[in-house]
C-alpha cells in the first residue's frame, strides 16, 4: 500500500531545507496519496488542492496558522477534514454537503474535484475557527474494519485454550471494537458470527480461516486520552466525521456498529494506555487480551516505553490459570500493517498476517 508507506515516510523523516509551511504542504500531499491509496479519491484530490492553497495564503494557511510544527504522527489533514466533515454532517455547510455522498450529496465526478473543494475552500474561509477547534483534539478514526484483525487474532487465542476473554483496549475511542465478537464475518476463507449482525465485514479475511475456538467475551474495558460516548448524538457526530465521506462501507460498518455499542456495554475511561495497563489485572480462568490498532503513531518515545513495560509486566504475571495475549495491528515501516500476537506463560509471538490500515482485507498466513 503505497499510500501508507508514504504516511509512514512523512511521520519519521523530514528535509531540513524544507520550511514548516513547505513541509506541512508536503504532509498534505502524502496524506492526499495515503487517501487515494486507501480507496478516497475525494479526499485525495482535497488534500492536493489544499496543498497549494496552503502555500498560496489562502484560507487554509488561516486554519493551520499555529499547528505547522505538530507532530506529524497526529495526521494533520485528517483533523482538519474531521472538523469540516462534521459541519457538512450536521448542516452548517450545505455548500460542501452538496459533494460529500456521507451527507447526502454527490461525489464530484470531474476530474480533481474541483466544485468540491470550491465548497471545502469556502468552508474553511467561513467557519475556520469551527474547523481549527477540531486540530487541537486527537483523531477519533474508530475504524469497524479493524476488528477484522482482532476476531482473528482472538479465535487464535480461543484454540489455543478455550477460556472466557477479558478484552481490554488502549486507545479505545468510543470503545466499537471492544463489541467486535458481535460482528459477522463472511466468506470463502471462513464465517463467524451471527448473519443478523448490523456490522458484516465483507471482504474481511482473505487467505486460510483463523482457526476454528469459541469467542466468549466476559468483560470489556478500555482506555483513551479523549473517549467518544457512542450513545451521544455529539459522540456519534465525532465518529462518523472522521469516516472519509466517499466511502460508503466504512459508514455502514459504522452506523451498525453504533447500533452494537447501545446495547453491549462496555467500560471507558478517560486515560492514557499506561493507566489503563496499570488498572489490568490477570484473573485465573480467563484469558486477557490487550489489544490496539493504528494507534502507536500518536504515542511519544517515553509514551511507547511506558506501553512495552505495561505489557511486560502483565507477561511476566501470566500463567497457565491465568493467561494473557497481546494482539495489535500497527503499521510498520514499510507501509503494510501486520497483524501481531503473542501469548503467554511462554511469550510466544508470531505475525499472523497483515491489512490495510482500514482493516479490510486481512490477509491470513499459512504457517504461525
């Protein structure tokens, strides 16, 4: 996946020769290929735009004036489309509403999109200040399309012993995919769940079937700096502006799995992954699985530590009554994002196959 690699690129390297406006126009574009990579050709054709305009002075040089020097790990563009996607969705911005299909538009068909980033320049010269207060919030991208790795990776844990599952997520943001063993899978590599299921991943597992186990989730639990109460019409505003408004699939696993949350608890707390790690306690007869996904890029050196040692601890308490995996997809250096379990007593780790970011399709490997 290109696009990907390319994100990966932007976060860890940077040209001294460029200065941060020049830079922050290159991340722009990165992104915009990163988008085009993952199957949104509108957003792609944006970002180029904005790109230009970025150097050019317009309006959204006004909107990123005092963000040019963020961490580049905290995506940027997509905070900034976040906060205009939520004024489309909401009716504030009927102009941009037109061209995005997630609001009840029409994508634009010409070539560069054009009358839609006439709209979205418009916007942003309008309600700027609506749109800058969204760059000072983390990205809450609750992407249903992961929890295509996480059912995988827990049927794994499940055939290696059957035990109930303690499901804890760091980094959790509404907390959706803390419900993923709602979720149904079909396909010719192998289904799971229950056809009735509001959320179906199609498309979801490519490659040999995650073998057969029982998920009996028990508990589920989760942290995040700044947790979205999915049951809040703001909650549920947050989330689906940050759903790219071209893709319709990711907004019908969202809007289903909204649907989940309000009738499957599950406990958030506002918290960083250390506190969340700290509070996770090892119970006999249970399995407990940590889990995150596209997560790790917003975390700072001393925040990762703090993540390894979490785990670390958590292994070293682990026995055969009570047992702990650690399942994740992140993204790798190389752009692909793997798919990485290890269990213990015993610390056996393997990558048991790899996605997109999105999730969607997780390609399964052959041998562990």
């Amino acid at each position: 996946m290109a696009g990907a690699s390319a994100i990966v690129a932007a976060v860890t390297t940077q040209d001294p020769d460029l200065s941060p406006l020049e830079h922050t126009a290159q991340v722009l574009r990165w992104q915009a290929d990163a988008c085009r990579g993952l199957g949104s050709p509108l957003y792609g054709d944006l970002l180029t735009h904005a790109a230009d305009d970025l150097l050019a002075g317009g309006p959204t040089a006004d909107v990123l004036s005092g963000h040019l020097s963020d961490r580049l790990g905290t995506v940027l563009a997509l905070r900034m489309l976040g906060g205009a996607h939520a004024l489309a969705l909401s009716g504030q911005a009927p102009d941009l509403a037109a061209w995005y299909p997630s609001a009840g538009g029409v994508a634009d068909a010409r070539p560069g999109s054009p009358r839609a980033w006439a709209a979205l320049r418009g916007t942003m010269a309008s309600h700027g200040e609506a749109i800058r207060s969204w760059l000072a919030r983390p990205p809450q991208t609750n992407e249903v399309g992961r929890a295509a790795a996480l059912l995988g990776g827990l049927r794994y844990v499940a055939a290696e012993a059957e035990l109930p599952i303690r499901l804890v997520e760091v980094g959790a943001s509404a907390g959706l995919n803390l419900r993923a063993d709602k979720f149904f899978v079909p396909g010719d590599a192998g289904n799971y769940g229950d056809p009735a299921s509001p959320v179906t991943l199609k498309g979801a597992w490519q490659g040999d079937a995650p073998p057969e186990g029982r998920i009996d989730v028990v508990e589920r639990t989760g942290g995040d700096l700044a947790p979205v109460d999915p049951g809040t019409a703001e909650g549920r505003l947050i989330l689906t502006a940050y759903v790219w408004p071209d893709q319709s699939d990711r907004l019908e696993r969202l809007r289903g799995a909204l649907k989940i949350a309000a009738r499957v608890p599950a406990e958030l707390r506002a918290e960083s992954a250390s506190a969340t790690l700290a509070r996770t306690e090892l119970v006999p007869g249970t399995w407990t699985v940590l889990w995150h996904s596209i997560f790790r890029q917003y975390l700072d050196q001393a925040q990762r530590e703090e993540l390894s040692d979490g785990v670390g601890a958590l292994a070293v308490a682990a026995t055969r009554a009570a047992r702990f995996a650690y399942v994740y997809l992140e993204q790798s250096r190389a752009g692909s994002c793997p798919v990485v379990l290890t269990t213990w007593p015993g610390g056996h780790g393997r990558v048991l196959g790899s996605a997109p970011a999105h999730g969607i399709p997780v390609t399964w490997r052959r041998e562990h």
